[in-house]
C-alpha cells in the first residue's frame, strides 16, 4: 500500500494585521485590557486513512444532521461546510463551563494526485454523527509494450 500525501489547506492571514495582533486579540480582546479566552471554534476533528481502493476522510459530526453538512469538490479541493446551531436556551440550568462549540464552520483538504477527482466518484455517507467521504484511487495503467520495429 503505497502512502499518499494530503494537505490541508489554511486560510491565509488578512493582509493588513500585522503578525502579532491576532494574536494580541485574542488574548486581551479589543480594548487590550483584560484577559479573555479565545472563542472555541466549531471545527469538527477529521481521520484520514487510505485503504489499497480509497482514500477515506471521516469527521465527528455529533448533534448534526446531514441536511447541516455540505461537501463539495473543486479540481483537487476537497471542502467539507456546515453549521451545528445552538439548541435553546434552557433558562432554569446555570452553566459552570461549556465545552460544546457552535457556529459555522469549513475545512478544506487538497486530494493527491492518486484520487479520482469526479464529483460522481466520491461517496458521502452520514451516519450517527458521523460523516464519512471515501474516495476512490485511479487505477493504475498497464504498462503498454511499444514494439520496435527494423528499418
């Protein structure tokens, strides 16, 4: 089984902050006063495995419903969308600290040139929270023999 290489792709910084001051935000916040935690973000985890047949990505997807994921193909880009949206508000529970994220979220992956990259060979296939993508490997040709002839 030969190993294939995937990237991911990141969204490139604004061009107008200069290095240090997402950083300095997220920290302090706006006002540079006091400390505060920076936001979880809804970034569901992703496994990516290889099979001899397909490349599979599956990602943890919990309290969704397939109608809240998209997944689209772009030339060699992968990209996997949705929103998880907040349940309502229980007004009589006091929260001592919450873990869940919410909001909208998008993750991208760059296929390898081994993967077949036809929107109608990937399957998606979503089930108890979890979404899994396989997509197929191009097979490989024959050698073809060239005969060589004499002049």
């Amino acid at each position: 089984m030969s190993m294939l290489t995937l990237t991911r792709r990141r969204a490139p910084l604004a061009a107008d902050l200069t290095p240090f001051e997402p950083w300095f935000h997220s920290f302090f916040g706006e006002n540079g006063r006091f400390p505060i935690l920076p936001e979880p973000r809804a970034m569901p985890r992703a496994d990516v495995a290889e099979t001899d047949k397909d490349l599979l990505i599956t990602l943890e997807l919990p309290g969704m419903e397939e109608n809240d994921v998209s997944v689209r193909l772009t030339g060699n880009l992968l990209t996997i969308s949705g929103e998880r949206k907040q349940k309502k508000e229980d007004k009589d529970k006091h929260f001592f600290f919450v873990e869940t994220t919410y909001g909208a979220f998008e993750r991208s992956f760059e296929l390898p040139p081994e993967v077949r990259r036809e929107a109608e060979s990937v399957k998606a296939t979503f089930h108890k929270g979890m979404l899994e993508i396989r997509i197929p490997k191009v097979e490989p040709r024959p050698v073809a023999r060239i005969p060589i002839k004499t002049t």
